[in-house]
C-alpha cells in the first residue's frame, strides 16, 4: 500500500505583481477549509495559512506520512484503477513534502530513503516517464515524472549527506534521473505549464540545476501562465468547480512560493 489521500533557486519574485499573486492565493486559501485533496501539497508551503494550529497540524502530517512511507509497499499493485492512482500519486506528495522538510529539519532515515528509491525506480515505464494508470493522459503523466525526477534527486541528495556514498552513486537510480530528464524535455508546453504539473516540475528544476526543459523556460514561463490564469479573487481554477479549484489554488500558490 501507499499513502491514500491525496540545484538552485532561479530567481527571486521581485515585482509588487507577482508578489500579490502569492498573496491573493494565500488569502483565498486561508479563507477555505482545508480538504485532504492538497493536504500533501500543502505541507511545502512556507505561506498561506499559519499559525500554531498549522504548525501543530504541520507536524502530525509530517509524523504520520513517514510512518506510512516506510510501511508502503508500491509493488502491491492494487486492482482499482482509481485506488492505484491516489495509492502512487498520494505517497509522491507526501515523499516530496518530507524531503523538502529535510532542508532545515532532522534528516529522513537512510532505511525509508533506499525503501522509496528502489520502489521509484520500478514504477519507471519504458520510455522514461511515470504514471499511475496505464491510459494517463500527457499532463497526468507530466506530473508524476517531474515529480519522480525530483524524489529520486532529492533521495540522491540525503544519501550524499549521510555519506552514504555506495547508494549515492547507484548507478540504477542516475540512469532512471537521466531517462526522466529525457522525457521531460520532450514535452511540448502545454504538458509541463500548466496548474497540476508545475509544482513538480518547479521541484524537479531545483533538484537538478535545471533552467530549462527542451525549450521551455519552467520559471517565467510559468510565472506568465499563472497571471494569465488567476481568478480575480486570487484563486486558480474554475469557480464552479470547488473541490478541484481548492487543489489547484494550493498548486498554483507552492508554486509561487516556492519558486523564489
């Protein structure tokens, strides 16, 4: 089972615009209740709802998704399609979020960082990419490969800072970055700017250095995407739809967030 719910920064955000698109989602977020849709997304945020209700639920995700990480088991593949999806999709987030935490908070254990990596690397399909089902369309399948690339950097990252070096130089995992990489970069724009994949890639360039995708500028490109995109309210999405606009709105603010 998994987890069932759910190089260098480019540049910093300067302009007064694209400061109030992070603080227009922040403010629309913190005005809504918090579904378990983007609670994983939620957990790499440094803005947006605080305090210490936050923080206290901050630290229950945290504890919770590192137990349920090292009890997951991937290769248990799940019949429903749909259960499958949240199964791999879920424990993606709560993987990326725990590793983004390790930058300024006790490191994750060398045990649970080999446990995801070996599972990552078998998810990987033959051209490259990831997906949780096997008619994923391009975007879901964006998704899920730029946020691969990035687990599998950021496990590569923990591992040199344990010196732990005969894992950090496997060379299974370096051939399954590179393959991901190749595949990303393949991607036409539309499969890479848009709400649900630019978290992911955001953190796939920052794990491995990268400016650009193919042609694809991911940083102002998807600073433009997201300006065009806002509801006048500072949320993303469409209106008529709340649950995905909830998710969205978080997608579109860790973006921003973190981004700078």
């Amino acid at each position: 089972m998994g987890i069932d719910d759910g190089g260098v920064s480019r540049a910093l955000i300067e302009s007064l615009g694209e400061r109030h698109l992070e603080e227009q989602s922040g403010q629309w977020l913190a005005n809504h209740p918090l579904s378990p849709e983007p609670r994983a997304v939620l957990l790499e945020i440094p803005v947006g709802p605080t305090g210490d209700t936050r923080s206290k639920a901050r630290a229950e995700i945290s504890k919770r998704i590192r137990n349920e990480l090292l009890a997951s088991n991937l290769a248990d593949v799940n019949p429903n399609p749909i259960l499958r999806q949240r199964q791999i999709e879920g424990t993606l987030a709560g993987a990326l979020g725990l590793l983004d935490l390790c930058e300024y908070k006790e490191p994750l254990e060398t045990k649970l960082l080999l446990h995801l990596q070996e599972q990552w690397r078998s998810l990987q399909d033959a051209d490259g990419s990831w997906a949780s089902t096997a008619n994923a369309s391009r975007i879901d399948r964006a998704r899920l490969t730029a946020g691969s690339v990035a687990l599998l950097s950021l496990i590569r990252r923990e591992l040199i800072r344990a010196q732990n070096e005969s894992a950090a130089v496997d060379i299974a995992c370096e051939t399954a970055i590179r393959r991901g990489l190749a595949w990303l970069d393949s991607c036409d724009p539309a499969d890479l700017i848009h709400l649900e994949v630019l978290p992911n890639l955001r953190s796939a360039a920052v794990a491995t250095g990268r400016y650009r995708f193919g042609r694809i500028d991911w940083f102002w490109e998807g600073m433009a995407f997201l300006k065009r995109v806002q509801n006048d309210d500072g949320s993303f999405g469409k209106a008529n739809d709340p649950t995905t606009r909830l998710y969205e709105t978080a997608c579109g603010l860790h973006f921003l967030a973190r981004a700078r």
